[in-house]
C-alpha cells in the first residue's frame, strides 16, 4: 500500500511511503475524526491512499493571511 502526501491547497506533490508495514496507528490517522478522515484521507482503486495536509510554504502564508483559508483553493 502507497500513501501519497500531497498539499491540499497547492497540490505540491509532498512524499510518498512504499512500505506495506506502515500501519494506519503508525502514521496517526487514528486520532482523525470520521470527519477529519473524509476530508484528509482518499484511497484509489488500487487501495493506495492520498493524503491532504498542506505543505510549509502554503502553512507560512496562511500564516500572514489567515483569511485565505475561506478560499477553497486560495494558491492556484
């Protein structure tokens, strides 16, 4: 299973992990709300998983300009 980290505001490619020993616990997904999981976590036909989180440059400017977070995409 792949796990894809891409930023969910500029889709900057962020990291990926091709372990299959990587667990759900070890990355943390269990602490995510049903929520949070619905927003954050997709999986492909493969049953590899994506993973939005946003990336530093985009986390420095939401930084300066908390109000673009009212933007869904505010970096494209």
């Amino acid at each position: 299973m792949a796990i894809t980290y891409t930023c969910r505001y500029c889709n900057t490619h962020i990291g990926r992990i091709d372990d299959d020993r990587v667990t759900e616990l070890q990355l943390g997904f269990h602490w995510l709300t049903p929520d949070e999981r619905r927003d954050i976590i997709s999986y492909d036909a493969a049953g590899h998983s994506h993973v939005r989180v946003i990336c530093e440059t985009c986390q420095e400017m939401l930084e300066k300009n908390p109000e673009l977070t009212l933007l869904s995409h505010p970096f494209q």
